[in-house]
C-alpha cells in the first residue's frame, strides 16, 4: 500500500462516490467484495460512508435523497482542482454543464456535480480537511478511471481545456484510447466507445483486486452481475461488473506489466 495525505495535483481523479437508493445494501455488497471497512457519518452528512481500507479512506458511499428519487445509481469520479468555482466557469465556457454548482461540503472541501459535452459525469473536488484517496496500490483501492465518450475529439478539446491534460496516445487496431497527463504523469483514461457500444458516455472507476477471478465470481453471490468475465490485458486482468443496485464498476488485478503485483500474495 501506498498513502497520500496531501492534496492531489488538479485534474487528478482524487476521489470517487457511490449514490445509490439503498446505502446499507451497497456498504454489504462492497464491503464483502472489496474488504473496505465503511463508517458512516452523521445526519449532517446525510449518513455518507467513508470507505476505508487499512484505515485510510478510498471512497464514498450515500444515499440518493427522496427529492432526487428515481436518479440511477451510479459511481462518480472526482477531479482535484484548486479552485472549484473557476474551474466551474471554465466547464461551462467549453460547453460542458454545471449540474450542481461549487458548494462547500462543512469543512471537509468544496465540490461541484458537471457533465462534458457528450454527457458524461464527472464531479470537481477542491480539498480542505479531506484531501481524497489515501490509500493506493492495494486490494480495495481505486486503481484508474477512465472516460468512455461517443465524441473522442470533442471530449479530448474539452478536457484539455478545462484541466490543461497532456494526452499520451494508445490507441490501437479499432480502438481509440489516450492517457490523460498531468505533468507527464498519465493520472487517467479517454476513451472512444465502438458504434455499436450499448453502454452510455461515462465515467468509470476500477479498483484494485488481488485476484480479478476470485473477486468476479463473487459479484452474483452477492448479487450484482459480471457485464464482462476477467480478461488479461498488458495493464492487468479487468473484470466489468454492475453491483446489487446497478451502478457500474470495473476491477483490476495487477501483472507484471502494471508492476504492483509485489506483496499482494
């Protein structure tokens, strides 16, 4: 495992949350499959789980509220930035919508909910007491996010920019993928979904898994349902799975090529 107490650099996803109708099913269903140990807050939080594992908090789960009943139960990625309301200002001038502007969550940070051009979700986090993930690179952490978009070119001029990204290009036969680069450092994914894709313009969080087999065949023990059984790829075997509620999610499990498989036995 490795920790993190400072803020993440802007444009790193830092965050992720889960909003579901049923916030007691979804801290079950991820506590059994990803071993967090998840501690609600208090009514003035409106009894948001702060996932932890080994102590250290990797995620968010809350309860969809009764005026936003019928709202899809879905994970969100959290970009770090400095200045939550400029970088609202700048999502909107390149055509992107703020659905939930700038607001300050007590003195834990100030977010904000957008969407970008093509539709896809993503919130805004500009630190204070909470400064994101702290754990990385152990079972039950997030391990990349990624944007599937319909408009790879609309996407990659809107993301670069909002959030200055350099883009690292790994596209391949009949794929269109790049990195998203903050200080040369690829801190997340763009990727172009195929025509014939069912799936929606979205964000997508994965987490870390020791064994991607193991992890997929639990998911309809508990419920959820695996969209795409564990395939090997050169950063990892990925699994796509929809928990209990249906909101999406990916795991990965790490090989040699990812090069954090050292101590996870």
């Amino acid at each position: 495992m490795i920790t993190r107490t400072q803020p993440w650099p802007a444009g790193t996803p830092c965050w992720g949350d889960l909003m579901v109708p049923d916030r007691g099913k979804a801290v079950t269903f991820y506590e059994s499959l990803l071993g967090w140990t998840v501690e609600s807050g208090g009514p003035e939080t409106g009894y948001y789980g702060m996932a932890r594992i080994g102590g250290r908090p990797v995620a968010g789960i809350g309860q969809i509220p009764p005026e936003q009943a019928g709202m899809p139960p879905r994970w969100t990625t959290y970009l770090a930035v400095s200045d939550a309301d400029k970088t609202a200002a700048a999502i909107a001038e390149a055509g992107g919508q703020v659905i939930a502007p700038p607001m300050d969550v007590l003195t834990e940070g100030r977010m904000a909910i957008a969407t970008d051009p093509a539709g896809a979700t993503f919130g805004l986090w500009q630190p204070g007491r909470h400064s994101g993930t702290q754990a990385t690179l152990t079972p039950g952490a997030p391990a990349w996010n990624e944007c599937m978009t319909r408009d790879f070119a609309a996407a990659k001029q809107f993301y670069g920019d909002v959030f200055g990204y350099g883009f690292g290009d790994m596209s391949g036969p009949g794929f269109t993928y790049a990195t998203l680069d903050v200080d040369g450092r690829p801190v997340g994914g763009l990727g172009e979904l195929s025509a014939d894709s069912p799936a929606s313009p979205g964000w997508v969080t994965y987490f870390w898994t020791a064994d991607a087999d193991q992890s997929a065949a639990r998911i309809p023990e508990l419920g959820g349902t695996v969209v795409s059984p564990p395939t090997d790829t050169p950063h990892g075997r990925m699994a796509i799975a929809v928990d209990d509620q249906g909101a999406g999610f990916s795991l990965m499990a790490p090989n040699t090529q990812s090069g954090t498989q050292d101590g996870w036995g």
